[in-house]
C-alpha cells in the first residue's frame, strides 16, 4: 500500500512541478475523508465489473442520473474488459488513487482479491462505496448496494417449481462464473431453494462464462445427455440467452420450463414469445444510482454511507406490462425505479 | 456402430509407410497422434454415455466446432508463415457486431452482412499483414496491438451493449440445414477443403511452407515474400470474420465480449494438429482433427458429468502430449534418414 501512495504522491510532485501554479495538497491517509472542498465539483469514478453488458450500462445510467440530480458531479466511467480480468481491475482502482478522484463506486470482480484496492483507496483518503458484488473483508465504512441474489435465486426456485407443477421433474442450472461471489450466492440460493422441493432433481450444471456462445453449447450437450430434462435455471444474461438459442435449436421449446435472471431485450421478447417462464430482475439503475448518491451526501455533508438492498422484480408474461415492470425494465432519470 | 479395431490399424499404418515420404510423414506425425487420440475418445464417449453417438449429438458437435475450426484454419495458415495472430477472438467479435449492426439498423439480408463480415475479418487482416510485411513489426506485437484496438472498436461500435432484435433469418448462417445437416458444418467442410487445397496444391501454398521455414532464402529464392505474407493475413482475417459471422449467427445477437481467449482456443487446435510455432510446419487436417478434439473433451465433459475445471486440465495435458509425440517422432524420422 505504501507504494502506491509513494507513487501517488511522487506523480503529484511531478504534477506540482510542472504547472508550478496551484498549491498542490498531498492528502495523508491518518486525517482521512472529507478532504475534498465540499461545495466544489465532484469527480466520482464509477467502475462496473466488465464493460459489454446491458447490465452495467444501466448502472452507468443510474450513477449519471444520480450525479445529474446532484449537480456539479461528474461520473468517470471505466472498467475492464473482461469480468475475468481481475489484475486489470486492480490497476484500475489504484490508478483511480493516483489520479485523486473525489470517491469511487465500483463492482468488485474478485472479492478477495480486490480487498486491498479498496483499502488503498480509503488510506489515500478517497472514501469508496460497492455496488452489486463487495469485497471481502469489507470495511465497516464501505457501504454495499446490491442485490439480495441468495434470496432471488431460492425465489427462482419456488417459481421452476410452480411452472412444473406435480411430478417428478429433472432440473438442470447453468451458472456463468464459478468463483465469483454472485454467482456462488445464486447457485447456493438456487440449490437451498430446491430442497425446498422433494419432486425436482438436479441433473446437470454447467457454467457459461458469461459467454453466449459458450451457454448454447453446454445447454445443447445438457439437453443430449438429459432428455427428460423439463426445466432450466439460468443465472444471468449471457446464460439466459445461450440456453434458449439451444432449446429453439432443439426444437423443444415449450417443453421446457426456463426461469432466468436479467432482462436483457432478447430476454424480454423470450418471456413475451413463450420461451421463458419467468426473470429475475434486478435494479442495476438503483444500484449505480444509490452508490453515486449516498457517495456525494457522504462527501458534502459527513453523512456515513448505509448499505441497502437494492432490490428485486419478478417478471413473468402476465405483470410485464404493469408499470413498476416498466420503470424497471426501461428507466430513465426522468422517473428512475428508485426511492428517493 | 462401427467397431473401433479397423480404424485404430489405419491410425498405426502410417508407421510402415513412411520411408519414402519423409517430408510428408513428419506432417503426418503429429496429425496422427492427435487423430488416434481422436479416435481412442470416440469410442470411449460411444460406450460412456447413450446420447453420445447420435446424429443430433454429433450434429451438434460439429455445429459447435465450426466456428473454432474455421479460425483455427486462419491460425495455422499465419502459423505456418512463423507468424502467429492474436487479434482474431477481437477481430471475429468486431466482424459479428458489424454483421449485426447492418442488419438492424441497415436493414441488410443474412447474406449481405455474412459479406460484410467477412470483408471487416479481411481489412483486419489486411491491418495485420502491413504490419508485419511493410511495417516488418513481430506478428506478435502486430496484432497484440490488433487485438486490443479491435476490442476497442467493438465497445465503440456497439456502446458496449449487446446487439439484439435481429430478425429470425440472421440466423440461417449459424443455425439453418440443408438436407438435413448444419449449414455451419458445410462451411466448415468447405473451408477447410478449400484452404488445404490451396496449401497442398498450389505454388503460393508451397511459398507459404518455404517462406516459414527460412524467409531469407524464400526471399532469394525469387519469392515475393511481403506479398505473399500480406495476402495470407488478409486471408486469414476473411476467415476470421466468416467465425465471427457463424458465432453471431447462432445467438442470433452481435455480443461484445465474444472471443476473449479464443486466440488460445485456435492455437491449441493447430499446435496439437502438428502446426509449429517456428514456422514451415502445419496442415488443414491437423488442425481440424486438434479442433474437434478439444470440441469432444468439452462435449463428453458434459455429457458424462465431469466437473467443468477437469476439461481445461485435459486440453493442457492433450497439448503436451500431442506436441511432445510430435517432435519425438520428427528426431527419429531425421535420425533415420
């Protein structure tokens, strides 16, 4: 950690060298937040797990609403390429430091593994808050708005179960990144959820990636090696739509009850057509809002930053045209799916 | 079922034949380790497991092979230059969100934007190989640096969201039949015929081997090497974009993140099919036969339940071994002769 902040404070010398103008402040660690002049402009870095996915660009959606709301905020958006990418992500926090942005709100690729950027961070005096995935430990003062996604997934559960009905039923799961905490907490809520359920067997699991392609393959050879399959869990996006490309391809679609997560389009038009049951959805705007929000009250006003559930719908064909579907599904920041 | 004893005595004759065609045995020697291989996989999948030897199943491997095949094809074309192409998971991921663009928002028909992405695969390609011919930069930097302004170009083209809303018939390339069999795997049957053709039995398929082997004597030999090197990338990137077409296609969407690591995929299938990375060595064949047998580790992964993480533990042990019977069998043939 020292290094980073030698290197910090080295390239801040330079800075100060070269403009030879303003008078540079060297933060220190020890006097902590609220360094930052409070009604000045903010500048917040927002970092998603990996840049690419829907998901993340509504968070980016919601953090600009929230900083729009806010005013004199400005959102820097960047993250890496790929959810797999954990080193880059360390970098990029540390790079966050070095260019002294006011707070940060990212999503944490690797929970451990991501621990000492975040403690970095806040011994530079930058405060940090995680949406959707935190890191472990976390700080006491490090606030985490995500979603409950054990809760979710035992929901998804109950709700393959209500699809399937009586009788005996074999299930299969496709989970996207084994190792990563959301989806362990997915998986464990899901597999809770079916002991729940003595008349549904869990015959195959099978990760995707996070790759579309890669779902469709395994779903394929799921579907070959289980014909008796009837339902499918799929936990995320990319999975989703993997799954159902395999089950068209197949030919059973109808046959075989998909539950998933996400509401990508693609996803959207699946559960209007038919080929899904039901998606959980999460609030990836209240989740990029809620961080940017709490981070400038935090910064103008002192105020601690408290964690919170960001919470889940359940969508299926018959409540997806109500309105809170709606502000979910297409917000906006002219009536963002968050309370205020 | 065919009994699996005749083709496994196929697999072992080469070892007679070879006296007079050392040249061509030194090829065959690797392809025909990874083919045993192969085949010794097959019949152990047919008796594992039920669903394996049926049409839907194999089908279905096939379908999900072509488009690592038909990149693979790419590779072992610039490996065989001693070059070696990174970009290519980029470069199919721009050519697919491409396609998919022009279909949405353009109004394009499957065909147009297969065309389309084939011609952005070859401008990718184009890029590569002035790199390496004119701006003589090593084929690794070169398209490293592909690679990531491909990937780049992908966030940039698509806002870093999935293409979706295609219409039904985007699909055809990836996912349509003729008489029945997967129009993904007579692509890849024609590929993969029309690219080992050209290696095989035309003079610039000679100069690709010679220009591997030693450039400088290619080069004085009469060999218009920085030509020849520029159209087997551009050759290679058509490729690469016709992968990223099929791969769009059969999710019906243009995805951003496609092909991360597929460069490594495409290396593996050509390295255990007897490519090697010094240059003037590989065949179309090979690198097939390396494609599907990483395809039937996954497939029968799947299929018999073993745990996901045993399967990349399985490739790396295949590349070893493939490689190591590869070279063994190379010094005795040289020894010999």
């Amino acid at each position: 950690m020292s290094t980073t902040r030698r290197w910090a404070t080295a390239l801040l010398a330079a800075a100060a060298m070269t403009t030879a103008s303003a008078c540079v402040e060297v933060r220190d660690g020890s006097d902590g937040e609220g360094a930052t002049n409070p009604d000045g402009p903010l500048t917040i870095a927002v970092a998603p797990k990996a840049v690419g996915h829907e998901f993340w660009t509504t968070v980016q959606a919601g953090a600009e609403c929230a900083a729009q709301l806010a005013g004199d905020v400005t959102v820097e958006w960047d993250g890496v390429a790929a959810e797999t990418d954990v080193e880059g992500q360390v970098n990029l926090i540390q790079n966050f430091v070095t260019t002294q942005v006011d707070g940060i709100v990212y999503a944490a690729t690797d929970s451990a593994a991501l621990a000492p950027a975040t403690q970095a961070a806040l011994d530079a005096g930058i405060p940090v808050a995680m949406i959707d995935s935190g890191t472990d430990p976390q700080p006491d003062e490090v606030p985490l708005y995500a979603t409950d996604n054990r809760a979710g997934a035992v929901e998804a559960a109950n709700l393959l179960a209500d699809a399937l009905g009586e009788g005996e039923h074999d299930v299969a799961l496709i989970e996207f990144q084994p190792g990563s905490q959301t989806n362990t907490e997915r998986v464990e809520g899901f597999t809770e959820g079916l002991a729940s359920h003595a008349n549904l067997t869990l015959v195959g699991q099978q990760p995707s990636h996070s790759d579309v392609n890669e779902a469709r393959r395994v779903t394929e050879d799921l579907l070959t090696a289980n014909p008796d399959l009837d339902g499918i869990f799929a936990a995320n996006e990319p999975s989703v739509l993997g799954a159902v490309q395999a089950i068209e391809a197949a030919g059973r679609t109808g046959q075989i009850t998909v539950i998933g997560w996400d509401a990508s389009p693609d996803e959207i038009q699946g559960l209007r057509d038919g080929q899904i049951a039901a998606l959980v959805v999460q609030n990836p705007f209240n989740m990029g809002y809620l961080g940017v929000a709490n981070m400038v009250e935090h910064l103008r006003e002192g105020t601690p930053m408290e964690p919170a559930d960001t919470g889940v719908t359940f969508l299926t064909p018959e409540n997806l045209d109500t309105e809170e579907a709606q502000a979910v599904l297409e917000p906006g920041c002219d009536n963002p799916p968050v309370d205020r | 079922m065919t009994g699996p004893s005749p083709s496994l005595d196929a697999a072992a004759a080469p070892e007679g034949l070879g006296a007079r065609l050392r040249e061509r045995f030194a090829h065959a020697a690797a392809e025909s380790t990874a083919a045993a291989a192969l085949l010794v996989l097959f019949v152990v999948l047919s008796f594992a497991s039920p669903h394996f030897l049926t049409a839907d199943n194999l089908f279905n491997i096939g379908s999900q092979t072509a488009v690592i095949a038909i990149i693979a094809a790419a590779q072992t074309l610039v490996i065989i230059t001693k070059g070696i192409d990174l970009s290519v998971g980029s470069v199919a991921a721009l050519s697919g969100v491409i396609a998919a663009i022009t279909v949405r928002d353009l109004g394009f028909d499957v065909w147009t934007a297969t065309a389309v992405a084939i011609a952005v695969g070859a401008a990718a390609g184009a890029l590569n190989g002035l790199l390496v011919a004119a701006a003589r930069l090593p084929p690794f930097i070169a398209t490293l640096g592909t690679m990531s302004v491909g990937r780049g170009l992908v966030f940039i083209a698509t806002g870093a969201v999935g293409v979706y809303s295609l219409p039904e018939s985007f699909q055809l390339i990836g996912n349509g039949e003729i008489a029945g069999i997967p129009f993904a795997i007579l692509v890849t049957a024609l590929v993969a015929v029309a690219t080992g053709a050209m290696l095989s039995r035309t003079r610039f398929g000679q100069h690709v081997y010679a220009m591997g082997s030693n450039l400088e004597a290619a080069r004085r030999a009469g060999i218009p090497v920085r030509r020849n090197l520029l159209q087997v990338y551009v050759l290679a990137g058509a490729l690469v974009g016709l992968g990223g077409m099929i791969a769009a296609s059969r999710v019906n969407s243009g995805q951003p993140n496609y092909g991360i690591g597929l460069e490594l995929d495409v290396i593996a299938a050509a390295v255990i099919g007897g490519a090697s990375l010094f240059g003037g060595q590989g065949r179309i064949a090979g690198t097939l036969i390396g494609a599907f047998l990483i395809a039937l580790v996954r497939n029968g992964s799947v299929l018999l339940g073993i745990d996901i993480h045993f399967q990349q533990v399985i490739v790396g042990l295949i590349i070893w071994v493939a490689v190591y019977f590869d070279q063994y069998r190379r010094r005795r043939i040289e020894a010999r002769g």
